[in-house]
C-alpha cells in the first residue's frame, strides 16, 4: 500500500484502471508525436496506472507529481478519455447580475486613486455586468480567466466583501492615520485588527512596517 501521499492515501489508491481496445486506442492517439506534452504525459499517466504501477513508480519515467497522476486518474475513471484533455476556459457565460447598489460602489472602486488591485476587480465585475466576455475583459485588465473567475465567484457568494478589503474601503483617512499612529507607537496588530475589523494582515498594509528604533542619529 503507498503511503505518505495526501490524495493518494484511501478509496484513490484502489481505483483499478482498466482500457478497453478503445480506451488503448484513445490513449495511443494521445501520445502520437504532434499532440500536446501534457497530454501525452497525461495518457503515459493511466497507460502506466492500468499495469499496476504505483503512483511513486508513475513518477519516474513521467516526471509527473503524485498528487496530479491521482487527479488525472480520478478524471479519467469518471470521464474516460475525455476526462484527460484540458477543460475549456469559461469564455461566453451570461452576464453578470450585480446586487441593487453594487454598481455606484464598484465603479468608485474602479477610479484612479484606489489601490491597485481593488480597482482591477471592480473593472472586471463592471465588465462582466455589461456583458463582456471573459476574453474581452481580459484584454482591457490584463487578468488571467482564472482569476477573473475566482473574484466573479467570490462576489455571487459574498457580494462587495468577497471582492473588496472590507477594512481599506470603510476606514476613512482619519480613521487609517490613526491605525498608523497608534501601530507606530507600540500596538499590536491583532489588537488594532480586533477594535477597527478586518485582520493583522491588513493593518500592516495600512500601518506599513514599524521602526525597531525612532528615527535620529545613533548613539555613539
């Protein structure tokens, strides 16, 4: 029994890949000179699985990670061949609906002056609520699909605050020099984190780093 491998520890290890002589077939084709390395290797994958390889043994001629040969078997026993090839990336989805409000917000979000990646974010929710495609936004903010993805989930699931830094857009410039006043005098992060919200990861942004001593000439 293989141990020591997060993923392929339990009912993963005792999938049997068994190939039928179409399933052998799909596979060679996979592995013909012309077809994309990943694939290839992807097909080596479950040709060296359904001899009763481990997956340690699988990772010498291919090169190929424990935990990724366990994906690609678990894909391949639910979606046959199919499972293998690279899943297409969401390009035509419908538009996104944004919540009543939402849009005012985000597009102050989007101005100059916010930071960076807030205003990233805001665009590409803007856009993807106009109805642009994913490849159209991905032109204009430079954005990978996944990531733009991730943020369009994180807002259908937890609206303005899955997207934006909830204590960086709330906290008003007093509010965030006396976060940096007060760290600058000796508070802890997770106490300024506990009485203004958000985390101690946050405050550092805000606060920035702290000076081991104040500022004037050493002593001699």
């Amino acid at each position: 029994m293989e141990k020591g491998y997060r993923f392929a520890r339990g009912w993963v290890q005792h999938l049997k890949v068994a190939l039928t002589p179409e399933t052998r077939a799909a596979l060679d084709g996979m592995q013909h000179p012309g077809q994309p390395p990943a694939l290839a290797r992807r097909a080596q994958v479950i040709g060296l699985r359904a001899q009763g390889l481990t997956y340690a043994e699988i990772h010498r001629p291919t090169g190929m990670t424990v935990n990724h040969s366990v994906k690609r078997v678990r894909r391949y026993v639910q979606d046959g061949p199919r499972g293998l090839q690279k899943r297409p990336c969401p390009t035509h989805l419908p538009a996104l609906h944004l919540r009543p409000g939402d849009h005012a917000t985000l597009w102050q979000w989007s101005q100059r002056g916010r930071p960076p990646g807030l205003a990233r974010r805001a665009q590409v929710l803007l856009l993807r609520a106009a109805g642009h495609s994913y490849e159209e936004v991905r032109q204009q903010t430079g954005c990978t699909t996944s990531t733009m993805t991730r943020w369009v989930r994180h807002y259908q699931a937890h609206g303005l605050a899955g997207v934006g830094d909830p204590l960086r857009t709330t906290l008003t410039p007093a509010q965030q020099a006396d976060v940096r006043t007060r760290r600058h005098a000796g508070a802890t992060l997770n106490a300024l984190a506990q009485e203004f919200g958000g985390c101690a990861r946050t405050i550092w942004r805000i606060a920035g780093p702290v000076r081991s001593r104040p500022p004037g000439p050493r002593p001699g």
